[in-house]
C-alpha cells in the first residue's frame, strides 16, 4: 500500500488549524503546514520578501520585517495584488512541500495542510482531501475573533477564497467543525480510522 497523503484544507477560520494541531499531536502524524512556509518565504532577506518591498515600498515593513496584516489588507481587498502575492509564494510552498515529500517517503501517513488546496491546483499531491467545514456565520464570527479586524475586513478575507460550498463538492471527506472541541476529535478519529466512508 502506497503512502496515505490527507490534504487538509477549508475557509479561512474554519478550523484546519485545531484539526492539524490534533492530528500531529494526539496521533504524532506529520504535518506539512503550508501557511508556514509562506510565512518563512517571506522572512527579511529573502527574494520573497525583497520582491515585495520593490513592488509596495517601506510602507508594509517594520524595520526589515514584513507587516503581514498590512499585506494582508492590501491583496485581500485588490484581487490584481493578491494573484501577483499568490505567484511570488505559491511556486516556493510548492518547492518546499515536495522537499518535505522527498524526505518522507518512509512515512505511512502525511497531513498535507494547505488553506488553498483547490484555489493553487495542489490536490493531485494528496491521496484524499479533508475539508474542515463550519457555516459561514461561523466563519466570520471566528476570523472576527481571532484576527481582531472588522466585519468588511473579514469578509474581504473570506471572498477572497473560493466559497465553502464549492470546496465541499471538490472534498473526500468533511469533518464537521459546526460543534464542541470534543465533536470535531470524534469527526477526526472516524476519518482517519475509515478513510473510504
């Protein structure tokens, strides 16, 4: 049997994160985090970073750090600079998770998170996708919470994205995040555990 690669995705603040978080923790799987190597591609110095203070100035830096909630207003509400964002870093996610791929491939079992699985064209790495799945009312109310911005803000964030009624049609499996903390590990334990239900 060949290596079992969950592509775990979802909107924005719908809980792909508590979902990764759970499976490397309470079943020591290992987790690809793409939102990770994004944020390491544009570390200071690199040529990510460096491209996007040629392209926006010193306005989005700290010093030589990139102000990732400034960049984030910016390319979340101007789609022209989200798609030149997404073509700069995708292509060095991408690089990285095949690295990644190419040193595991002992491993039984490997999370690929990715937010935009379907949107980057990605699923063709995976051998079944989870989508972690909430209502959008929910979506808004937890993005609200967690990133601390206004409702136009997050809801820029969310249409930034491709709807999560789309993704559902394009997913395996959904794992329930509408309920309890404890809810959602029972949704984990059963995908993992019946991989074709």
């Amino acid at each position: 049997m060949g290596q079992r690669r969950i592509g775990l995705t979802g909107g924005i603040a719908s809980g792909k994160s508590s979902v990764g978080k759970l499976l490397q923790e309470k079943y020591g799987l290992l987790v690809l985090d793409a939102d990770r190597y994004a944020r390491a591609a544009l570390a200071p110095g690199t040529t990510a970073s460096k491209a996007v203070l040629n392209r926006y100035g010193q306005k989005l830096f700290c010093g030589d750090h990139l102000d990732r909630k400034a960049l984030g207003d910016l390319v979340f509400n101007n789609p022209t600079e989200r798609i030149w964002l997404e073509q700069l870093v995708h292509p060095i996610v991408r690089q990285k998770i095949a690295e990644e791929l190419n040193k595991s491939t002992t491993i039984e079992t490997i999370v690929l998170m990715i937010p935009l699985l379907f949107e980057a064209g990605l699923e063709s790495l995976c051998t079944e996708i989870w989508l972690v799945d909430c209502d959008e009312n929910q979506q808004l109310e937890r993005l609200i919470a967690r990133d601390i911005c206004t409702n136009e803000q997050a809801l820029a964030r969310i249409n930034a994205q491709w709807p999560l009624a789309r993704k559902r049609l394009l997913a395996d499996r959904l794992i329930n995040n509408r309920g309890s903390s404890s809810e959602l590990e029972n949704h984990v334990a059963l995908a993992l555990d019946h991989p074709e239900a």
